[in-house]
C-alpha cells in the first residue's frame, strides 16, 4: 500500500503513529486476546461507526462473537478538526435488543474519549455489562478504556482512512494505471 504523502513525493511525517494492515489484524488479535484473559465473555460487539467498523469485525471474529452492532457517531470532521460535542447519526443502534447483554464497544482511537463516553452511557442504560477496546488510546482521553492495544499522543493514520476518498476521475485514473 502507498502512504498518500509518499504517493505525492513527500515523506511520512513524524508526527504520525502509522497503522498498516498487517499491524492492524495483530492488534486486534491481541485485544480478542486480552478480552479472553480477562474473564470477559460478551454476548454483542458494538462497534462505532466509521473508524471503529473495521476493529469491532475483526475483533468479533478474534473472539467468535457473531452478534455485531453499529452505532453512527459523528465528531471529527478533519484532521484534529472537531464537531463541539459527539452527534449520533442515523440509522440508530437497536438499544432494546441489547437488554442484558454483555456488550464489548470497539473503537479505533479514544482521542479526546468522548464519542466512546457518549456511547458507553447509551449502553450502560441497557445493557448488564459494558467493557470497551480501543486500538489506540491518547493520554487526554476523557475515558480509559478497559482494553488498549497501543497508547500514543500523535495523530493516527488508520489503513482505511490513509488514502484519499474515491471519486470518479481517481477510479477512471487507477483503472488507467495512471
């Protein structure tokens, strides 16, 4: 895979914590890992919706978990650009079905923490228990997840999020081989 920067000439910055593929399926077989170790057992993976989509399937097939759940939450609008506080968008998580539940919330990063805040109250209202996994944690986190892969205070690049967004003259430019 070409890093964009690297695709343009440029150099990675720094700056960066950079998440390639091959890392992310060891990351997220070692947070099924530390759920296993820790007694959890959870009935439904919740995963937040964009970046947590990806971890939460991975780790819900790491752990043989075949009840997945999605919750569309909008903050970040840009690179450390953000909305002044989380929003839920539709469609909306099915929260009675979640009654009893043992849930494990996924996510990419807990940056600031609080669309995994945000989300964990909406579930601890229905849910018996709730146990949240991150791949990244940032040290100003309002939240400290119970499951961190890595801890870190640089911005992320995730594998699905490094590459520009597809439009219709890039399709017609790759299929060029340009």
């Amino acid at each position: 895979m070409t890093h964009p920067e690297l695709a343009t000439g440029g150099t990675l910055p720094t700056t960066r914590e950079v998440m390639d593929w091959a890392l992310f399926g060891t990351a997220t077989r070692e947070i099924a890992q530390a759920v296993v170790d820790s007694g959890f057992e959870p009935d439904v993976v919740v995963a937040v919706a964009r970046g947590g989509l990806p971890a939460g399937g991975a780790v819900a097939y790491a752990l043989g978990t075949k009840a997945v759940a999605t919750l569309n939450v909008e903050f970040y609008t840009g690179v450390d650009e953000r909305l002044a506080d989380p929003v839920v968008l539709p469609p909306l998580l099915d929260t009675a079905a979640l009654d009893g539940q043992r849930a494990l919330l996924v996510d990419d990063v807990a940056d600031t923490g609080e669309t995994l805040a945000l989300v964990r109250r909406l579930l601890v209202e229905h849910c018996a228990e709730v146990r949240t996994a991150v791949l990244y944690a940032k040290p100003h986190s309002v939240i400290d997840p119970d499951v961190v892969w890595r801890r870190t205070d640089r911005w992320i690049t995730f594998p699905w999020s490094a590459l520009p967004v597809v439009t219709a003259s890039s399709a017609g430019a790759e299929r060029a081989g340009a």
